[in-house]
C-alpha cells in the first residue's frame, strides 16, 4: 500500500509525521512518500520535495514563486501517472493541493483531505473543487464537519492534531521551572514559521515588548522559534532594534513555551489550538501587507481571524489585524498586558474561559481515527487487486 502526501505548513508537517507513524504502526509494509517536511520525513516519510520551505502568504510573495509550484504539480502528474498510489492525502495548503487533487482525480486516484481549508471563513466558493476532486474529507472540528456536510462532501470528523500532540506531549513542572528562570511575569512570543509573517510581525513584537518592559520591568519575554533560521532571523532584528530588551530564544520548544508562561502574543495561526488546549491566554497579531489587506476585504467572510474565537463566537482571545501604521494596535496590545499583568484575576478569567471550552471540544484521537478510517478505505481494492 503506497499513500502520497501533500503538505505545506509547518504545523501540517507535524501533523503528518504522527499520522505516518500510527500508519505504519498498524501496516509496517505503507509506504508514505509525497512533498512535505523534516518531521514527515523523520516518521518514515520519503520526500520528493520538501514543499514546508515553501510556505508563504500574499500575492506579492506568491508571484515569484508560481513557475516553481507548477512544476512541483506537474512532477506530481507525472508520479500518480507512473506510480499509481493507492490514495493520495491532502493537508492544509489549498492554492497548490487544488492542482495536486486535480492531478491525482485525473489519474484515478482516490484524495483525502486531513485538515482541510478553512473555507467556512474565507473563499467558500472554493468548496466546488473539493466537490469535484476529493473524495472524502477528514476534520478536525466539528462546526467545520457540519458545514462541509450541508455542502454535499463526505466529511469525517476525527478530532484535531493540536489535542492530540497536547494530550501525548505533558510539560513538567521541571521543565516550566526551567524556563521561567525564577522570573515573576513572563510572556510567550509566538512570531510564526513563514517568511512574510516573521518580516511583518517580529518588528511590532519589538515595539510591544519595549512598551511592556517599560510599564512591568520585571517581565520576561520567551520567543518559541520553529527552526533555528527563525531563530536567526528574529536575534538579527532585535540586535538592529538598538536597545536591549528581556528576550531569550528556545527552538522546537512551542509547547514547552506555551506552557510555561503567563501568558502569550501570537501571530495568527492554527497554534492558537495549543493555546486553547493549554488554557494559556494570548493576544493576536497579524500585520500584511495592503494587497493582502484588499484581498482579505473582499473573502473573508467571518467575525473572527482566530480558531478559538471562531469555535466560541467571541472573542476570547484579543485580536488585531491591521495593514497600516503600528501605532493604535500596539497600544491597544500593550494595555491588555498591563491589565493581565497587573490584574491576575483577569488573566485567570480568560484562562478559565479557555479550559471551559477546551473541555467541551478537545478530541485527542485525531491521528488514530484517521490511520483508522483510511486503512479501512483502502483495504478493500488493495485486497481485490492482489487477489486478481
């Protein structure tokens, strides 16, 4: 049996490679291969390309990069041609996984979707491709199960990943203490694993952590890097701020970081479910730039950018986007801290707030329910192909 992945995040990559793992945990003989990341790779995973080096947002950042994607979707054309896999699975990654699920249908392939698009939020007219070329899709809430449901799509919900990780990855209160350092008031800095968001959101993360050292000069501020190039990036710019701020770095440590704080500032993304798994409060950011700001006018179609507010309708956690000047936001941001911070019983609110909703939703058997579902599904013609 041979699965071929598609995955372009980094939060997908992690997802993935627990996937792969409970896969050949169950069938030693799957072979997995496909575009994807280290962490695929280190699971079992045989990558083509590694698709996760190329995750970026806006149409400015994208346009470079087109003539690269479409040779990566026609080197996939080529392989289901030739190879045939048995499924192909989809995660996150909707402008290029369109073209691979396009691809994989024209070769007769059946396509999974794990973690699919968020189009209940933005695009929804987009719900036609998954109509047309994916076969089932598997979920990991159950709002977005529903909707995709009322659309005529075979939907599965099988829980989200961020529980599961959370739920099989308990931080020790050794490894709080350790992080902590003995420090009071310390806050999480979650700057995001693509190119674009650490560019436009690391430099605002500055100019809040200024304010807030200023206003609470005991605080202390851990940055949780993806990749040590993130990491690089992020020093670079703090060394360039011109004045030293309370800010250690710790790489491959989010869920230790989220932990361990009081509190966090975030950008946007699919982590604020380990925030809301972890009951750890925080403050969203997403600075773009003003094409993405016009397009975003024009398809989002929701209240709220981030899942847990989503989830809740309300917001729970403070959100702020904005393509502009830095100046009201990050003053809208810093006064939130100083209330958390100065206010422990507002903090402890939100985190309460955060551990109810948590328990109402958290379903931590998403790896183990897919691995299920898809041997299940692809049994039956592996049986009837060997047998003829």
């Amino acid at each position: 049996m041979q699965i071929y992945f598609s995955v372009g995040e980094a939060s997908g990559d992690e997802h993935t490679a627990m996937l792969i793992r409970e896969l050949k945990s169950r069938n030693p003989d799957c072979d997995c291969v496909g575009y994807g990341g280290e962490e695929m790779e280190a699971a079992g995973c045989r990558i083509i390309f590694p698709l996760t080096t190329m995750a970026v947002m806006g149409i400015v950042k994208v346009l470079p990069m087109i003539g690269k994607f479409f040779r990566l979707a026609f080197q996939a054309d080529r392989y289901f041609r030739e190879h045939k896999p048995d499924a192909v699975v989809l995660v996150d990654f909707p402008g290029f996984n369109w073209w691979i699920a396009h691809y994989a249908k024209k070769a007769g392939i059946p396509v999974y979707y794990y973690m699919p698009p968020q189009l209940w939020a933005w695009g929804s007219w987009r719900v036609k491709r998954i109509q047309k070329n994916v076969d089932h899709v598997l979920s990991g809430l159950s709002f977005e199960t529903e909707w995709y449901r009322q659309r005529g799509v075979e939907t599965t919900f099988v829980g989200h990943p961020f529980f599961e990780e959370v739920a099989s990855h308990p931080v020790g209160e050794q490894t709080i203490s350790e992080l902590r350092n003995g420090t009071e008031k310390v806050i999480g800095l979650l700057p995001g694993s693509r190119k674009m968001e650490l560019s436009m959101n690391w430099p605002v993360m500055l100019e809040i952590v200024d304010k807030i050292s200023t206003l609470h000069p005991q605080c202390r501020f851990i940055v949780a890097n993806h990749k040590p190039h993130h990491r690089e990036f992020c020093e670079q710019k703090l060394q360039e701020y011109g004045k030293p701020l309370p800010i250690t770095f710790e790489v491959g440590r989010t869920s230790e970081v989220i932990e361990a704080v009081d509190c966090c500032l975030m950008v946007s993304g699919s982590v604020s479910l380990e925030l809301l798994a972890r009951k750890t409060p925080a403050v969203v950011l997403y600075k773009g730039g003003w094409v993405m700001g016009l397009i975003t006018a024009v398809v989002i179609r929701c209240k709220y950018i981030t899942l847990p507010n989503l989830i809740s309708g309300r917001e729970l956690l403070p959100e702020f986007p904005f393509i502009n000047s830095n100046k009201k936001p990050v003053a809208s941001m810093t006064a939130i801290f100083d209330r958390w911070l100065s206010n422990p019983e507002e903090l402890n609110a939100v985190r309460q707030e955060l551990a109810d909703l948590a328990d109402e939703i958290a379903e931590s058997r998403a790896s183990h329910e897919t691995a299920e579902f898809l041997l299940k599904r692809l049994a039956s013609p592996q049986t009837e192909r060997k047998a003829a």
